[in-house]
C-alpha cells in the first residue's frame, strides 16, 4: 500500500467551490481499482485547510489516477481556488501488516 497525504490550503472566498468540486473528484477516485481509501478532511480551527487521505493498492495507481478525468478536471478547475500550491507527503504502510485489508 501506498499512502499520499495532500495538503490543501484554499482562499476563503472559495472554501464552498472547492468542496463541491473536490467531493466530485473524490467520489469517482472511490471508485478506481488501484484505490483502497481516498479521504477527504477539512480543518476544524482553519476551514480553508484541507487533507485528501489517499490509499493506493500498488506503486503505480497514483500515476493511473493522474490519468482519469474526473482528477484533471479537478485539478483544472481547483487550481485558481488555491491560496498556496499544494503540497504532498508520500507514505509506506507498516501496519496492519497483511495489506490485504
């Protein structure tokens, strides 16, 4: 399993866009093969801050994510909302240790 954390940091003023539009993306990422888990979490103290929990099944699913339409469309039509680029923390899975969950 891979596990990428994305940081998110969006302008006030476009809080309620990027919600909508994310949860597209993350409904039809659900939904891919190489997808185990793909969160989406806003800040409690900061509501402009958000994390995108992503769990892949393999090494290459992000790339094939890349590939779909639902995360460039995303990824178009979110660019403008955000306050700073966003940023990624890519994660290897210790436990549980059978991957197969």
């Amino acid at each position: 399993m891979l596990i990428v954390h994305v940081s998110i940091h969006v302008h006030p003023e476009a809080v309620d866009a990027f919600i909508a539009a994310t949860l597209v993306n993350v409904r039809q990422s659900a939904l891919e093969p190489g997808v185990a888990r793909f969160d989406f979490l806003q800040q409690q103290d900061d509501p402009t801050r958000f994390q995108l929990l992503e769990v892949y099944r393999s090494a290459d699913a992000p790339a094939r994510h890349k590939e779909t339409a639902h995360y460039q469309q995303w990824r178009d039509t979110v660019a403008g909302m955000m306050a700073e680029p966003r940023t990624s923390v890519k994660f290897d899975n210790l436990f549980p240790e059978d991957e197969g969950w």
